[in-house]
C-alpha cells in the first residue's frame, strides 16, 4: 500500500479490521507514518543545516534549530514552510546552484529533498505521529491546530485534560503538554506569549494585531516603567473568568487599573478607532501632543512632549505649572539635567515625585536657613557654576556685612523678587531666577544692574556704589572669588567723596575709620558690628 495520509477514519478502520480478523489477517494494511519532524526532518535539518542556520547571526535571519524556528519567516517576511505549498522557500533553495550539496552528495541529496517534499507538500508539516492527533496539531496556521481546536471548545481544555492528566504533564497517554507550555497550557504566556520577551515562543500578544502590546509591556523607550496587564485589563485568576475571552467576538475587554486610572483620571477605550483617552498614562498632564492615542500607531511618546506640555501648562489640580524646562529642578529623582529619565519607575507611575519641600525655599536652594554650601536647582554647589557664584558669601555670615543681629547675610530679596508660591512671576518663568535687585542694593538711590553676559553687578550700593569709585573691584564678577575681601576692594582709603540722595559729598582725607565710624570698627579695623556696615545707612 502506498503512502496514506493520516485521517480518523483511516486509524479507526484498521482497529476495526483488526478486531473482526485478527492478527493474521492479510487483508490488514497498516498506513504508512507521515513523515514528521521527530522523527526525520529535526534530525535532517540539525545535521545538514543548523551550523550555518542557528542563533542570532543564522544565515538569512532563519533557524532551523526548532520546529516553530523553520515554519517562520527570513529576511523577506515570508514563511520559509507552508503547508501544501510546493513553492516553499525551504524547498526551492536546493534549486539554487551548490545549495542541494549541504543535503549530501549524488542520490543520497536527491532522497533528503524527497523527504524534506513530502513532508512539507504531503504530510502538512506533522511535527509527530499521534492516534489522537492530526500532523499538523503543531502548526499555528493550520485549521486543525491544536490551539483552534480549544478556542472552539470554548477554551475549556477539559478534552485535553481527559488525556495528559490534571496537571498536562503526561496522564494515561504519558505525553506531557509543559515540554512545550513550561508554565501550564493555563499560564498566560500560553496564548499571549512572554509578557517581559518577544520569544521564546513568541511576541507578548498572539492576536492578528498585536498593537501596543509589546510597547507597553516593555516600554522600548525607556522612559517609563514596563506596565503591568492589570493596567488595561482584569487579570484573570484562571482561563474561564468572565471578563477574560468570553465576549461574544473572543476579544478580551479593556477595563482599565490603577495608573490608568490615577488621580482621579477617566480613561475610555474607543474599539472603534482603537484609541485610548483620558488615560494617566497619556494625558495625566495637560498640553501633551498625543493625548489619545491610537493603539496601532507606533512613536509619538519618545519625547517629552508626547504626554504632556514641555513644560505642561497647568498642574493637575488646575493651577499653573511653573513654566520652566528644566525638569530637574523640580524632579531630580526622576530626572536629570540632560532630560534622561533616571529613574523609570518614578516617571508615569501615578504619582509626581517632587523634591522634598519644594512648597519652601530651602526645599530647592538651601541658602538662607539651610546648610552652606548653596545648591541651585541642578545640584551644583561648586561656586563656579553660574547658578551658585557667590551666593555663599552674599547669603552667609561675612567678615564685612551682617543682617540685623550680626549672624547672617544679605536676604534673598537684595538680588532677588521673593514668591509667595512656586509659580509667582518673576520666580522661575524665566527658565532662570530673575535679578531684580531691592533693599540694600538700591539704598540711597543707587541703581545696580546685571549683565548675564559678563556675570557682573554694577552701580550698586553694596559694592561701593555711592563712594568715589575708587575701589579695586566695584563690579566683581559673580563667579570670582576673594575680589571683596578687604578695605579698598569697594572703595578707596579713604573714598574723595561719598555721594548721597544724587549729592556728592566730600570725604575727609583721613585713614582712621574710628574716628568718625567707631560704633562700626575700631582703631585696627576690626569690625565692631558687621550689621552696621554695609546695611545702607552711614553711621557716625
């Protein structure tokens, strides 16, 4: 008899034939096995093909090291085995000139072609030989695969208990189903693949559309924690709960979690035009460029700006956000300098994480009441970046100046507009603190300026405004150190003339301080009370 194919007719025929007539009976003819992958073609193609088709630099983006590898596509996106399919790639490469050579020499080539062509053509790309089973159980497009069969039984899979046991590690048959589904034909990565890996034994959704998944479960980008299932759907305990794949079209149902749901968010799911909107994850901030995005487009949240404003407009609850980009000053757990995102499972976790105290000053400068050194908003503390210079010394106690009482420096409002709250003008919506210069700088009608060029302070009264000019350093450079840290740097010894409400004044020539200052320094200029030096007032 020749090569039969398999059938359930055909196997129930012959123990039919065989129970009427016995053992001896010649008119019995077993059907011939379908040629299969256990027991020919694996052990072919890992012989004759695997040393150049194997890991990740296999010839041609094929592997032939496993069943599920060689019925995938190559380079050119078409599957290498169809079944029926005469025209199969992995045929019609040994018509190519020298290729047949690596099935062999002369008739033994010629035999392992013939082999490989019946499988494919005839035999419906059987993996093994079962009583129970068609050949092709194992291929996902064929109808009768193994996968389709419990779909249609309603995902029960209680006909496939009845064989391989309880626990589908072998049963009466003793074929254990975990050789292949390692965490239970139940487990979720059955049907949707890993959820953290594109293989094995496949991407994270088994679907003809796979969609945002994989993005969402792995988050490419690395701007944002992979998210759990829970976050669009109810994770069911087991594969029969409602909610999971008994919906009338077998889809399962979008019902939205905790960071989609977060701070009060509404998130809607539109099947439809397959979009999502109103999500934490994608509208938690206002201004945001892609705030409903579609499920099956891909980009779009690589950047910033995808999700919300850069920086957003307003806060969530409603208030203004302060509108700097400098994202660090306010985030630096999550952020740096650069706009990396550090810490991924801060970032779109339905929570904004903040500098501790950033409701207060010191929560973000230190400075006036907080330990030296002054830290600006980026954490720098070295007096040379431009945001530090000499804050130290202006806001700390000095050899020279002292607020009322002696024990600390100039207020921030000398240089500075001081906010009430984070997103007052003038605070940050510069990108930058704003020099807007008050109290002892502007005493007796000088008129200080800033160049952010140079980094210089000019005309003010601190620095000798009012005197003769006659300073070695009247306009110090922000970021300089020690150019004010003796007599003369500000003003000459002694100044020509002091200049006071737009009158310039005479200034005796004389060198003793004391004699006319002694409430403020002593014969060996030594500062009796720093606060009366420098505060804006002249004291005789």
């Amino acid at each position: 008899m020749g090569h039969v194919k398999w059938s359930l007719g055909s196997g129930l025929l012959c123990f039919a034939l065989f129970a009427t007539f016995g053992p001896g009976c010649s008119r019995v003819v077993e059907p011939e096995l379908p040629t299969s992958w256990k027991t020919e073609i694996g052990p072919l193609l890992a012989s004759q093909c695997s040393p150049c088709h194997t890991g990740a630099s296999a010839d041609g983006s094929y592997r032939t090291t496993s069943y599920a590898a060689v019925l995938e596509d190559g380079t050119d996106a078409v599957s290498n085995a169809i079944a029926g399919d005469e025209s199969s790639r992995l045929l019609t490469i040994f018509e190519e000139a020298g290729h047949l050579a690596h099935l062999g020499e002369g008739e033994v080539a010629t035999e392992r072609l013939a082999v490989l062509r019946r499988w494919v053509v005839e035999d419906e790309l059987a993996y093994f030989w079962s009583a129970a089973h068609p050949p092709s159980i194992l291929d996902p497009r064929a109808e009768a695969f193994h996968g389709a069969t419990v779909a249609a039984e309603g995902w029960t899979l209680s006909s496939c208990r009845n064989c391989h046991g309880s626990d589908y590690r072998g049963g009466a048959v003793q074929a254990d189903c975990t050789s292949c589904h390692q965490n239970s034909p139940e487990a979720c990565d059955t049907c949707h693949g890993s959820a953290r890996n594109a293989a094995p034994p496949r991407p994270v959704y088994a679907g003809n559309d796979p969609g945002a998944h994989q993005a969402h479960l792995t988050i490419p980008s690395g701007r944002f924690a992979a998210l759990p299932c829970g976050t669009c759907h109810v994770v069911p305990a087991s594969l029969g709960d409602a909610g999971h794949v008994d919906g009338a079209d077998g889809a399962a149902e979008v019902t939205f979690g905790a960071t989609a749901t977060a701070n009060g968010a509404t998130p809607a799911y539109d099947a439809t035009s397959g979009t999502c909107s109103g999500t934490y994850c994608h509208a938690g901030r206002s201004g945001g460029g892609t705030p409903a995005p579609s499920w099956t487009t891909s980009g779009g949240f690589t950047t910033c700006d995808g999700c919300h404003g850069a920086p957003p407009p307003t806060l969530s609850d409603g208030s203004a956000h302060p509108q700097m980009t400098s994202c660090v000053a306010c985030h630096p757990a999550t952020v740096n300098a650069a706009g990396d995102i550090i810490d991924v499972s801060l970032h779109g976790n339905g929570f904004v994480e903040t500098r501790a105290g950033i409701d207060q000053c010191d929560g973000c400068h230190t400075g006036p009441g907080s330990p030296t050194p002054f830290m600006d908003t980026q954490g720098n503390t070295a007096s040379t970046a431009p945001a530090v210079g000499a804050h130290d010394f202006h806001a700390g106690p000095s050899a020279f100046h002292a607020e009322s009482g002696g024990t600390v420096g100039y207020a921030c409002d000398t240089c500075h507009l001081v906010p009430t709250a984070l997103g007052d003008a003038g605070h940050i919506d510069g990108g930058g603190a704003e020099v807007i210069f008050g109290g002892v700088a502007t005493a007796k009608g000088a008129t200080p300026t800033w160049d952010p060029a140079s980094r210089t302070c000019s005309d003010v009264y601190c620095h000798g405004a009012l005197l003769d000019g006659g300073g070695t350093s009247p306009t110090p450079a922000w970021n300089a150190q020690g150019v004010q840290t003796v007599c003369g740097n500000c003003h000459a010894l002694p100044p020509a003339q002091v200049t006071s409400s737009g009158t310039p004044t005479p200034h005796p020539n004389m060198t003793t301080c004391s004699a006319c200052h002694a409430s403020v320094i002593d014969a060996n200029f030594v500062f009796i009370d720093r606060s009366l030096h420098n505060n804006g007032q002249v004291d005789f």
